[in-house]
C-alpha cells in the first residue's frame, strides 16, 4: 500500500484529507494497438469486442489539413516568424492557432447528437441508417463544450480571438470591446437555425460548463463554469483582477463561476457569483489546497489548485464530483447556488485533475489525469503506469479515498498524443462500466466494479495520422448514448461504434445496456440510471451472478428456468413469488456486489409476480 502524506495547516502548510492508493509500477505491455500503421483517413484499425459503424469526416467548413496541430512544427513556425520579425522581414506565423478546428464535447437530445469545436458546433440526426448533419454553426473561440436544456444549447469559449458576435475576425489587442469569453446561450427551438440569445463574460473565460437545475424552482437553470485561462483585465471586464490571494485578495484565481439562467427569460442569464470551493475550512484562507509542485523525488509535477477544470453533478444525490487541477473535490450542491466543498483528494501522481464520473450509486467517482495536457505521448512504455491515468476512489461517509489507477492497458507510439480523457457510464444493471476516450490511445471500456480491480473488457484504436511525427488527434469524448458509442475525433470527424457481446458482457448485459433510452443527456450532469422489470435485465444479473461462486448453484439454476419462462411468455407468477423470497434470503447471507445483485433480482421478480 501507498501511504499518502496527510499533514495539517499551519504556518502556510497544506492541509490535504488524501485516501490511500493501490502502488503500482509500470505493466503495462504491447498488444495489437501498439504498433497499428498511421494516416489521416486511412489509418488501419484494432477493435475488440467493439465494432465501428460510422466515421462521418469533418466538413470543409471545419477542416483544413493545414489546421492540424502538429506541437514541433507549430513552436518552430512561431520562432522562424518572431525571428523574421527582428531582422525587419515579414513574418508568416502559422495560419492557424493550436486546434483552431478540433473537435471537442457533446451533448445529446432526442434524435440529435451535437457535437462541439473550437471554431463552433455542428448536430448531427441520428436516427435514420447514418448519422446525418443538420446544422454546422460556425462560431469560433476555442474550446467549445457544449450542453443542451430544453431549446437551449449552452457552448463555452476561452480563447481572446473570440468576438461577442461570432465573427470569425479575431478580437486583437489586449482591450477589446468586442471580445467575448464565457459562455454563450443559443435558442435552438428552430434546430436548423441555431440562434444566439445570451452571452455571459467571464474572468478566465469558460473551458468546461455542468448544467444544474434548481430542485425547487423549475423556471432556473443554474451552470456551474470552469475557467483555466488567464485573467483578464480589469480595464476589459471591471470585476477582473489577477494575482495570488497573498498580494490581492479580490483575486479571480481560486474559484468557480455560478450563472443563473431564469428558463422563461434565458436572455437574462448573469453571473451571480464567484464562490471560493478551494478555501481552508479553518482559517477560511482562499488557496487552501494543494499549492502545486512535485512532492518528492519520484513523483509527478502537479498544478496548483486556483481552478477546476470539469465539475460533474450529481442532482439526486445533491453531489458533485471536482476535478480541481491540483486536487479532485467533493462538493455539497443541495443549494445549487451556494456550493460548499465536504472532502478533497490529494494524489502525488497525479498531475493534472481533469475530470469525474460517478458510478451509479454514487458511492464510487473515477477521477482522470490529464498529464501533458492532451498534446503530449504519455502511454509509451517508459511511461509510468499510474501517471496519466485514471484515479478511482471510493466516497465513505462523504469522505474521498482513493482506491486505484487503470491506464490504458497498451503501450502507444511517441507520435500518439495518449493520456486519459472523457467518458461516460455503459448502463449495465449491476455493474459499474466505463467507456473513455484516450485521445490517439483509442476508447477503452473499463470495468470498475471492484473499485480496486478495475479491468478492460473492449477497445477500438486506429493508429497516428502521421507515424512520424506527433499531429494531436484522436478521441476528446467518447459517450454512451442509447445504445451507441459516439466519439468526437479531434481530427477525423465523428465516429459511432457499437459494443458486442464476448467473454467479459453477456448478451443479456448488453441487451439491458441497450434498452436505457434517455430523452437528454449531458454527460456533466450525471442522473441515476433505472432499468425497466424485463426478463433481460433479470438474466443479466443472472449472469453476473454465474461468473462468481457465491450463490449455491441449485438456486441459481431455478431461477434461469423461471426466467427462462418469462422470457418465453410462460410466466408463472406463483414460482416467481417463491423465487423472489429465497433470492432475499440468500442475499442476506451473501456480502459483497452479490449480494446486492441477489437483492435487485429478487426485488425485480417479486414486482413483477405481484
């Protein structure tokens, strides 16, 4: 076992509340992934237990091969054009800034995918054969994570280009009236003609945005904003100010932004406030976590905790989880419009806190850990295995512990940008599944089920668009969404895969997976999961419940025959009652996931027996 450090505030010292982690070295090893032939359109592929049914490439609009990031090139670019510049000769920087057209974040609604980038978003209806566009909105100002709430579509913009009008003329100098950083707020009653309605500045512009609603007003929408950038000047936006707590304590470092958004007026939509999540609960200090730097010799480089980079809610357990750069956070959201942290976390191998999911329950949260900052190889095999990765901890009595890491189990190529990214819930009744993006490491689906064991049970990787040199691409999200993976592909437009049955998901598992069909889903605003009383749900956990040796088989093999039954439309509700009491009896007896599948089937049978 790993022993975190745990120390006290005193005198300017952190005062961190870390769990302990699982230490682990690196073992992770080559497979069919790691060596795959690289090219932009036509680089050649590996699945497992996962099938690709639609690449829908980019759009001219949001492609040009000359707006692909290539980090060496670009910084070398830039030198030639300072150094032209010096001699007195005209410099030609490159035409375009990093990512300018990169596919980022979705959000989904009914038949419509949207799909975020930095020079706007694009829908996609997906409900016929293929996926088809509907409307591209071009609209540029970088980063572009986007979510939907009725007619509303809600999109973030960081960079200084950005103009409040959309317009594609960068917004220069270092005070501009027409600059805009924040979030947008568009009316898409008329999903054809998306139109701009609202548009709330910001400090440090927006990275990532979480919808919340208020659970005692229905006419509230409140947006939790994540801000990574610099600040701004006061002489743009007069409640800016920069520098550390230390020297001005009306600082924009050291907290979140809160938008209220009244439903029947969303032009109205306004920053209400500013609250400071990170502060110490003791001496109500600002910067009250982790300071950033390296804690001993063979750690990681961590980031200092002013900021949090993706705050994912959890309405019906009033929760949120933080991914707070140099922390990851539990927030107390009860009172959406006032936020209070109740645990931290504190990981020296982690370098960068990105983002969180809860599992269903919510008593789990898998934490990632952008290290390099998407751009970088970080899955080669002289990368550690627990740098990079995803961080799982468990939530026990509203107190944070980490459990364990899990890093894509392949080694990539230097030319792959490969570290862990977004993701989302596989709804599976009784286990907790994940499928994540691993930027130019593919999509990973992950079995988190024992918090401390998690494994892979599918994947699907092409190789570098150019083998010999690093050009960032890859998969930014990769999201369930009734029944389909949908997965942004920085450079190669949007792709929908599918997940097969195999050794590690039974039939009956996906099927259950397959039938959760959402109205709306923002992948920030996680809600719980409800299966319908179905014959394949109750053979899932069957299933589950035959890969282990806790339940006695007798019991096991009655209760297929029943539900074999019922599935056949041969129900007999006499022994489904019958059943369901035995189930509840040998639960009580069986400790463990189990257990709680033995619960949930006798309760489902019972239910359904009347």
């Amino acid at each position: 076992m790993k022993h975190l450090l745990k120390c006290t505030a005193a005198l300017g010292v952190l005062s961190l509340a870390i769990g302990t982690a699982q230490a682990q070295v690196n073992t992770v090893g080559e497979d069919e992934r790691s060596h795959l032939a690289g090219g932009l359109f036509d680089a050649e592929s590996a699945s497992w237990n996962m099938v690709l049914e639609h690449n829908v490439p980019p759009i001219d609009a949001f492609f040009d091969e000359r707006a692909l990031f290539a980090p060496a090139q670009f910084m070398a670019a830039m030198r030639a054009a300072r150094e032209a510049e010096e001699r007195g000769e005209d410099a030609a920087p490159p035409a375009f800034t990093p990512l300018a057209l990169a596919n980022t974040d979705f959000a989904f609604q009914g038949d419509h995918v949207i799909m975020g980038n930095y020079h706007g978003f694009l829908i996609y209806n997906v409900a016929g054969d293929a996926p088809e566009l509907v409307t591209a909105v071009v609209c540029p100002g970088g980063q572009g994570d986007v979510s939907v709430y009725g007619d509303l579509l809600f999109l973030s913009v960081e960079h200084n280009r950005a103009r409040l009008d959309c317009g594609s003329e960068a917004a220069e100098g270092e005070v501009n009236p027409d600059r805009f950083r924040g979030i947008r707020i568009f009316d898409i009653s008329d999903i054809t003609a998306p139109r701009q309605i609202a548009a709330v500045q910001t400090c440090r512009g927006s990275h990532t945005h979480t919808l919340l609603p208020d659970p005692n007003d229905e006419n509230i929408l409140y947006v939790y904003n994540s801000g990574t950038q610099p600040v701004r000047s006061g002489d743009e936006l007069e409640f800016c100010s920069d520098g550390q707590p230390g020297e001005n304590p009306e600082t924009s470092l050291y907290s979140i932004d809160i938008i209220r958004v009244p439903l029947d007026a969303p032009e109205t939509a306004e920053l209400i406030d500013s609250p400071r999540i990170f502060a110490d609960r003791e001496t109500g200090e600002i910067a009250g976590l982790w300071q950033g730097g390296q804690l001993g010799i063979a750690s990681q480089r961590t980031s200092q905790t002013n900021h949090c980079h993706d705050i994912t809610v959890y309405p019906e357990l009033g929760i949120a989880g933080g991914a707070c750069s140099g922390n990851g956070i539990l927030l107390d959201i009860t009172d959406p419009a006032n936020p209070s942290r109740i645990s931290e976390l504190f990981d020296p191998d982690m370098a960068y806190w990105h983002s969180a999911t809860f599992n269903n329950e919510g008593d789990v949260v898998v934490f990632t850990d952008e290290w390099g900052g998407g751009t970088a190889p970080r899955c080669r095999a002289e990368d550690p295995a627990n740098w990079g990765a995803n961080l799982i901890a468990t939530i026990e009595g509203n107190v944070l512990r980490g459990q364990t890491f899990y890093k894509l189990p392949s080694t990539q190529g230097s030319s792959e940008n490969c570290v862990a990214h977004n993701g989302s819930l596989v709804p599976v009744p009784g286990r907790d599944i994940m499928v994540q993006s691993w930027y130019q490491g593919g999509i990973s689906v992950m079995d988190f089920t024992d918090p401390r064991n998690p494994f892979e049970i599918a994947y699907f990787d092409r190789g570098p668009v150019d083998p010999d040199n690093l050009v960032v691409a890859g998969y930014w999200s990769s999201y369930w969404y009734n029944g389909r993976i949908y997965a942004s592909e920085i450079a190669r437009g949007l792709d929908v895969l599918r997940l097969e049955a195999g050794e590690h998901l039974s039939g009956a598992e996906l099927a259950a997976a397959e039938a959760v069909i959402e109205a709306e889903v923002n992948p920030q605003t996680q809600t719980r999961i409800v299966w319908e009383d179905s014959a394949v749900v109750a053979q899932a956990y069957l299933d589950q419940l035959a890969r282990g040796e806790a339940v006695e088989a007798g019991l096991l093999e009655r209760a297929g025959t029943e539900v074999s039954r019922w599935a056949d439309g041969r129900m007999n509700r006499g022994n489904l009652r019958r059943l369901s009491r035995d189930l509840a009896s040998a639960a009580a007896e069986t400790e463990g996931r189990d257990g709680a599948r033995l619960t949930a089937l006798g309760e489902l049978l019972g239910r359904v027996a009347g």
